[in-house]
C-alpha cells in the first residue's frame, strides 16, 4: 500500500518549528513524517524557526512525542553530498551519526545523496571511486543498526541512470536501496517514469514533488534538483508523471511512503493532498 506522507522541510521558508510541521501534517490526516537532520546545532532551529532536528537531540524524548502524536518517521533526511572529498570528510559521519538516531527512532531508512553540480577536476570514475569509499564506511553502520541508506536522484550522478545502476551493483546490499524524487529527476531532463521503473526493486521511499511551468521552461536539462516545488502537487507540468508513477507502484504492489514535498502553505498542503488521494484512489488504493 502506498502511504502518503510529509517532509517538515515544506515548512522551512515559512519559519515553522518541527511541532508546528507536524501538527500541519496532522490536520492534514498525515502520519508519516520525514525531517532533516542537524548535525550538531542550529539556533535558528533552536528557536524555533526551524522544521529541522538536531542529531544531538534526546532521541527517545522525540519518540515519546511522536507516539503521543500517532505519528511514525518514514525517513530522516541526510541528504549532505556524499559524493566526492567532501563527503569523505563531513558527509560520512553526518549519515553514521543519522543512521544511529534513525534507529533510535525506529526509522526504516536514512536518506542520502550528492550535490547539485560535477566535481570540478574529477573524472566520473573518480567520483565513483570515491562514493564507493565513502559508502563502504557507512554500510557496516546501517548493517549493524538495521537501518537501510537510500540514494536520491538530486544531482548530477544521482541523476546519471548508470552511474547509479553502477553503485548499486558494485555493493549489492539489501541497505543501499533507491529514494525516488519525482521532482528532481523531472528537472533534470530525466522521464521519472522510465527511472522509476528502473530501479523499482531497489525503491524504498519517494519524494513527490511537482514542478511549475515557470521553472521547467527555465531551468529543465540545467538543473538536477530543487528543494521543493512552489505550486501544489498536481498544479505542474509533472502531475501527469506523478500519476503514472503512482499507478506503476499499484501495479507492481509496492509497500511504501510518499512524502510531500512542496512549498507548506496551507492552500498548497491541502491542494497536494487532495490531488493524491485523488491519483491514488485511481490506481485502487484509498
């Protein structure tokens, strides 16, 4: 069964705190929560300007509130690049340090990906080579504490089918799995359909965002990723690909949570939520 869900980071440009974000999603009928993780501290989240949670926080303080809320964390967000030396020196213990609070959350999976442009002076099989370094210091954490990494197509290796294809067959571990991102691969030039069904037997959670005719005329083929989408799920030029996505994992009897991901306003939530209800009735779900 597809579940939907939501990533508190919607929230982020409006200032809301994490509580604020999740009540939202609750009055939205939304319990499966996905948040970005803060490694080491942030005052504006601090705060309370910031959906966002601190790696230093008291884990099982959170799970207690999140029980009280009806509220389970479909994923953490440690999306720091991993691909290239920077994700040698900082992205590596950023997700280590994710994967051991997502387990204490009892969270399925840690998020990960690179970042939005090539690596000025490496060669791709360079920043191959480096990944699967990288990577193989995180894999005996998330073996260890049973929590699955997923890659999310955001940038320019992430959205390279091959490159991906490569990773995922050079460790062949049943914790490296695939985030699907509607919106990125979109942008990218990439058919999310055709990439979605291509790494179907890896897919563990997804990002559904859609993208606005304004930025897909200026900026499809240039870009490999974006935040969040500006209009509503269903009120850009991805909506049809979000659908057929949709109806692809109905088909294929994929078990699993859709987050929403867009800008957090309370006409975009509530118009993105009805149109998946809406798609998802369609295909035999709700």
């Amino acid at each position: 069964m597809i579940e939907l869900g939501f990533h508190t980071d919607n929230w982020r440009p409006l200032s809301l705190s994490f509580e604020g974000a999740v009540d939202k999603g609750l009055e939205l009928g939304l319990k499966h929560v996905e948040f970005a993780a803060i490694h080491g501290q942030n005052f504006i989240q601090a705060m309370g300007y910031d959906p966002g949670i601190s790696l230093q926080s008291n884990a099982k303080a959170l799970k207690r509130y999140l029980d009280q809320k009806g509220v389970q964390v479909s994923q953490i967000d440690g999306a720091y690049p991993l691909m290239g030396p920077n994700g040698s020196t900082f992205g590596v213990q950023y997700v280590q340090q994710a994967i051991r609070f997502a387990a204490e959350l009892e969270c399925p999976s840690v998020d990960t990906t690179d970042g939005a442009f090539e690596i000025e002076g490496l060669t791709r099989d360079e920043v191959f080579r480096i990944t699967c370094d990288n990577y193989r210091q995180i894999l005996p954490w998330a073996e260890d504490y049973k929590v699955i990494v997923a890659v999310e197509p955001h940038g320019p290796y992430t959205n390279d089918a091959d490159f991906m294809q490569r990773l995922f067959d050079h460790f062949e571990s049943e914790y490296l799995r695939f985030n699907m991102d509607t919106g990125n691969n979109f942008i990218s030039g990439q058919d999310p359909v055709e990439y979605c069904k291509r790494f179907r037997k890896y897919l563990v959670h997804m990002h559904i965002k859609d993208v606005s005719p304004q930025l897909a005329a200026a900026a499809r083929g240039e870009e490999t990723g974006i935040g969040s989408s500006i209009v509503p799920i269903g009120g850009g030029v991805n909506a049809d690909n979000i659908k057929a996505v949709l109806k692809f994992l109905a088909d294929t009897q994929w078990d699993g949570v859709a987050s929403i991901e867009c800008h957090g306003s309370d006409e975009n939530m509530q118009a993105s939520v009805d149109f998946l209800h809406a798609a998802l009735a369609d295909v035999g779900q709700h």
